[in-house]
C-alpha cells in the first residue's frame, strides 16, 4: 500500500467519523428542541395560572373593600342616630 493509498484510507475513515458526528448531534438537537417544546409549554400554562391567580386575588381584594365600605357606612349611620346628628350630604 502506498503513502498515497494510506492517506486516502484516513480520509474516508475520517469522513465516516465526520458523518457519524453530525447525525449524533442533529439527533441530540432535535431532542433538545422536544425538550424546548415541552418547556415552552410548561412556562404558558405557568403563566396562564398565575394570570388566574392574580385575578382571584384582586378580586378577593376588591370585594373585602366593598364589605369594609358597607360595614363603615353602617357604622357611621349607627353612631350618627345614637348621637343625634344629621348625616353628612
């Protein structure tokens, strides 16, 4: 075998190796991008549960206000008749 058969030989060795390479990565980043998918999907539906969550926070916030209101006015109204006074236009 000459040197130049020998160093035709490493080439298609290499190449072979190259090609081997290249599928072994072209599959790990199509496993990469499931996994990207899946994550992706994950953060919305995080997302849209702390949207959810929010909302009914707010919600409870708002109606614990309108309850505090109510009680006060009825209070204001109750100290106002015990102390004779006329209510406030």
């Amino acid at each position: 075998m000459t040197d130049a058969d020998r160093i035709l030989q490493a080439i298609t060795v290499l190449q072979e190796g190259q090609k081997a390479l290249q599928a072994t990565v072209e599959q790990q980043g199509k496993a990469l991008n499931g996994r990207m998918d899946t994550i992706e999907l994950k953060v919305e539906a995080f997302h849209a549960e702390q949207k959810q969550a929010n909302e009914e926070i707010i919600r409870i916030f708002h109606n614990i206000g309108e309850i505090n209101q109510k009680e006060i006015e009825k209070r204001v109204d109750r100290i106002e008749k015990h102390l004779d006074l006329p209510p406030l236009k």
